[in-house]
C-alpha cells in the first residue's frame, strides 16, 4: 500500500513515515505479516504466543472481515520513532543480545549474534510499534482504529519487560500530543490479566493521562511504584470467573468513562484473561467473549472521543 506523508500537526520533531494519510478505501485495521516471530524454534520457549496475530488476521480473512487490500500495513518505527519516548542509553543496550534475552524471557538469545536478534526479534517489535502510532493517528482521523499486535504494557521509557521491548502505548500517545492539535487528553483501559507497569512509569506525572487497569494482583509484575499512577484501580484475585469479572469490568469503565472525556482513548484488551492461559491465572470462559466485546461498545459509544484498540 502507498502512504503519503502527513506531518502538518503542531510541534512535530522529526519527521515520520507513522502519521500518514491513509486511503479511505481501506479499514483502521493495521497488520504486517513480520508480527509473527518465528526463529529456529526458540519463540517455543516462551509461553506467550508470538505467533498469534498471524492466526488473527488468518480467522478475519477466512470469515471474509478484511483482506489483504483493505488493511493499513504497518511500517517500522525507526530508531528517531522510538527516541520520541526511549532514552538513547536504553537502545544502545537492545544491541546487547543478553539484554534482549531477559526482556524476552528466552535465555538462549543471549547466545545469538545481536545482528539476528535484532532482524528476527526485535524488528518484528518495532513493527508492531509503529502498528500502535499509525492506529493512534487512525482512529484520530476515523473515529475509531485496530492494531493487532503491539500492547506492550510492561516497557517503559528506559526499561523492558514481559515480552515488551519497546513503549508503544507511551509513544502512540506522545505522538498525538505532540503532532496533532485537539489532542491534549488520553485515557488508557487496560484489560489485559497483568499488570501495565510500563505505560504507567511512563505517565506517573502526568495529568492529561487517566489510567484504568484491570489485572491479576498476584502475578508479574506486581510494581507498587508504578501503581500510583493508575486513576481506577481493578485488582482481581486468582481464578476470578466469568460473573464477577463482567462486573466489574462494565461498573470501572462506565466510571472511569464519566469521570473524564478524552481526545484519544486507548483500549488494551488481552487474551490471558481466558480460562487455561499460562500466564493470567483468570478463569473467563470463550462463551463470555461476546459480552466482554460487549464492553468494548461502550468505548465506541464515547461522544467525541476517538478509540484505539490493541
């Protein structure tokens, strides 16, 4: 797909391929098939699935949602992208394979040349990355917008996490704030079963940012610190089912949606909630997802408000 350049907004730094004009023939919907992580066999020795968002975009085709022309291709944020948000010491330190094998929780990439490490690793991650800054700029222009990966919650400005190299929340929004004139208030409703420590570091002083994060409090990361900067707090305990979960879920974000009117509005919603995830340790049945996108409507239903999902 061809993009045009679009950097008209207020105080602009650099310039960026991210903020482009996007024909209208095509959905808000961004995807690229470099998402998907495969490298030898060693993505197997994590249980996060970095394979999924290719098995989204299979199921959406198959049932004849999109197709391959009418979805936005994503493009990689580049090294001054990223600066936006990241310190340079923290860049130079992802060229350091033993780095990344901690953040990736995969101990055998440390053993790997950084040069195959940053093609087979990181570079599907700042793909997705630059997925996330392109739907922020999507959804401004269309109302609402999707990007099947990214969601990086655990990585903050200077420090990675959880499968998170880089702070694609935090520049997404950053982005807006800096290019694009309306936008001065964001929240962010956080439903993935962990914790979004590194969107939170990120905005811990920060009031134009509303934080509502939904999560496990007896799993990783457990991060008090940046705690403080969540507005609605929503702690669950181990195994939380179905009843209590949709209640909750529906009472904090018809709360959270009265108590500020965002320009952009930021929707993380994980799969770890699902009952037989390794990882959430939550117990919300398949049969529970049509009223859990539900609450997803609500988002939608905000007046003057633009929505992106992750």
């Amino acid at each position: 797909m061809a993009h045009k350049e679009d950097n008209d907004g207020k105080g602009s730094s650099h310039c960026t391929a991210l903020h482009v004009c996007i024909p209208k023939t095509s959905l808000p919907i961004v995807y690229h098939p470099d998402y998907n992580i495969t490298f030898m066999g060693f993505e197997k020795l994590h249980p996060f699935d970095s394979g999924k968002w290719g098995k989204v975009i299979h199921f959406l085709k198959e049932e004849q949602f999109v197709t391959d022309g009418n979805i936005v291709e994503a493009l990689e944020a580049t090294e001054e992208d990223l600066l936006v948000v990241h310190t340079q010491r923290y860049l130079n330190r992802l060229k350091w394979s033993l780095v990344v094998a901690g953040i990736t929780e995969i101990p055998p990439l440390m053993f790997l040349p950084n040069f195959l490490v940053q093609r087979r690793v990181l570079r599907p991650l700042r793909t997705q990355t630059g997925g996330t800054i392109m739907a922020a700029k999507l959804a401004v222009d269309r109302g609402w917008a999707i990007n099947l990966g990214g969601g990086f919650h655990h990585c903050s400005s200077d420090k990675g996490g959880g499968f998170c190299a880089y702070a694609d929340i935090t520049l997404a929004i950053k982005f807006l704030f800096e290019r694009v004139e309306g936008i001065s208030k964001a929240t962010i409703i956080d439903l993935d079963a962990h914790q979004g420590n590194g969107h939170e570091r990120d905005f811990l002083d920060d009031g134009r940012v509303y934080i509502m994060d939904v999560y496990n409090r007896y799993i990783y990361p457990g991060d008090s610190y940046a705690k403080r900067a969540i507005k609605r707090k929503v702690e669950l305990d181990w195994g939380t089912e179905d009843s209590e979960y949709l209640r909750k879920v529906e009472l904090h974000t018809n709360g959270a949606l009265n108590e500020v009117c965002p320009d952009i509005l930021v929707y993380n919603a994980g799969t770890d909630v699902l009952d037989g995830d390794p990882l959430g340790g939550l117990s919300i049945s398949p049969e529970v997802l049509p009223r859990y996108i539900s609450g997803s409507k609500l988002l939608f239903e905000v007046p003057s408000t633009r929505m992106m999902m992750k």
